[in-house]
C-alpha cells in the first residue's frame, strides 16, 4: 500500500485577491447591517470597479441596493452615456438626481453662472438621502486620493445634517466595521479605501472592465490656465486672450468639467495607463482636480458639509 505524501498545492493569492477580498467583505457588512443603502454610482473608474466587486458579491441575486448618481448637469457626455449604457446592461435600478433641480427648487444658489456646481452636490446627495430614506452610501474613495480622504473610516460617519466630524469617527480595530446609524444619520462606505490608483488600473485590466473612452488618451482642444490643462467645452469656453491648442491628453478622473482637467498622456491602452500611473509622482486628485487646489483644506470643508 503506497501512502500518498504529496502535500496538496495551495494558491497563493495576489495583492488584487486581498483587496477584492476586504471589499466585498465590506460591501455584505454594508448590506447586513444597513436597511436601506445605496451605491454611489458615477460611471468612473473607481465606481465601475465597485460594480464588479457588487456582481461577486451578491449575484446571482439582484444587488440589495439601487445606484444613486448625483449629476451636477456638467458631466462630460461621454461618461454619462456610459453610465446609462453599464446599468443597463446589469439590470439594476439607477436612481439620478441633479443639481440642476436643486437650482430650480433654490436650496442651490450658485455666485454666478459660471461657478462650479461641483460642490454644491452635496446639498442634492443630502436631498436624496432624505428622499429615499438611505442610511447608508457606498463610495468608491480612495484613501491615496487626498490628504482628507487619508484619515477617513471605511464606515464614515456622518450626523443628522449630514456632516462629517473628523474626530468623531468610531474605531475599527481588527477590522471590526459598525455601521450601525439612528434614523436621519448615515454612513458613507468606503470598500476600495485601501487601494491605491495602480490597484484600480491593476483590477481593471484582470477583470477585463469596459470604460469611458476619455480615460484613454485623445486629442482635444485645450489651453492653459493658471498652471492648470483646461478642455475647451461650451461650460468651459476660452478666455479672451488664451490660445487654443489641440493636444493629447487622457482623464485620470471624471467629475464635473468645470473643474476635472485631463493630463498631457499618449497612453491609449490599459497596459500603457498602469506604465505610466506606476511612475507618476503626482495624486490623480492633485494632478487633475481643480476644485481640490483652492486651498489645502478644500475637501476636508466639502466633506463636513456632506460631500461624498
């Protein structure tokens, strides 16, 4: 009688495997302890990755939450198109509410016509959490992102005003997550906290996801402002005396025109983006979003009045 000694082979799971892991962990605690979420939805990169971690964790059943997009009715065309096309095409709920009805019922007052509407989604996200009755929001932020999202729980919590308190946050020792709320407050969760932009494109390329063709480079009319690559749109027209250029560029985030500004890239391909995101030295955020370069505190403001 022969013994079989072969020890059986164990696969050894990759970084990706860890962080998809916690995530979809994350997302069955939301949907456990929560009785009425619902999934920040954008049609980004990061929100699309979220989706495919949603699929793994909840199908063959429909999600036990409806997307929720709050459109600031300045959003490249590009993005929104894909977004209607991606919830579509997995059957689920969207729920879109816009800024621009906020406008119209005067809890929004903009300082002019030209202001970005960008912050100002808050009060239409606050708006919507009301309207539904959700008590809980998940998000695909990212701690690498920005100084404020750095120090921010996975579960964060917000009060009855919708306001986040950086120093009243609730422990999350040994990856313990309470997401426990009284009716009128929220949680904002985070299941890709711990990736970092490399990861993202990394998941993307395993996962083989569709995105928004202004990810990848393209040329479009540009010019040059204040230090910053300004796209030429009907919401963002030259100035007089700028000079337009048409340049190659490609988006490393999407959000309100007025102030996502694309980046100089020839990388047409996923494989080329993760080459260069491996060796830039600057945050998506920082390299691209103009509302975030206001001051240094500018997001942490935006997220004490209930921003994402």
């Amino acid at each position: 009688m022969f013994l079989n000694t072969l020890k059986p082979q164990r696969r050894l799971l990759s970084h990706l495997d860890w962080l998809e892991a916690e995530a979809i962990h994350i997302l069955r605690e939301v949907a456990g302890q929560c009785s009425n979420p619902a999934l920040l939805f954008s049609g980004g990169k990061d929100s699309i990755c979220l989706l495919r971690l949603a699929e793994k964790a909840f199908r063959p059943g429909r999600f036990p939450f409806p997307l929720l997009h709050i459109d600031t009715g300045h959003n490249y065309p590009e993005v929104i198109a894909f977004r209607d096309r991606k919830a579509a095409d997995i059957g689920e709920r969207l729920i879109v509410r816009s800024v621009e009805d906020s406008i119209l019922r005067g809890t929004v007052v903009l300082k002019s016509p030209t202001e970005s509407r960008n912050k100002h989604q808050s009060v239409t996200l606050l708006e919507a959490i009301e309207e539904h009755g959700f008590d809980a929001c998940i998000g695909g932020a990212r701690r690498d992102e920005e100084k404020a999202r750095a120090k921010e729980r996975i579960m964060s919590f917000r009060d009855e005003f919708g306001q986040w308190d950086p120093k009243n946050q609730r422990p999350e020792l040994w990856n313990l997550y309470n997401a426990r709320s009284h009716k009128g407050e929220n949680i904002r969760a985070f299941p890709i906290s711990n990736w970092t932009e490399l990861d993202v494109w990394q998941y993307i390329e395993r996962e083989g996801l569709a995105l928004p063709s202004i990810y990848f480079a393209h040329t479009r009319p540009i010019v040059y402002r204040q230090g910053s690559i300004v796209p030429v749109t009907d919401i963002t027209p030259a100035q007089a005396g700028e000079e337009i250029i048409d340049l190659q560029v490609r988006f490393r985030t999407v959000g309100d025109i007025t102030c996502t500004a694309p980046v100089i890239s020839d990388a047409d391909s996923i494989e080329k983006i993760i080459a260069e995101t491996a060796t830039t030295t600057l945050t998506e955020r920082g390299a691209t979003r103009l509302d975030d370069q206001a001051s240094e505190a500018a997001m942490e403001q935006r997220k004490k009045e209930g921003y994402f």
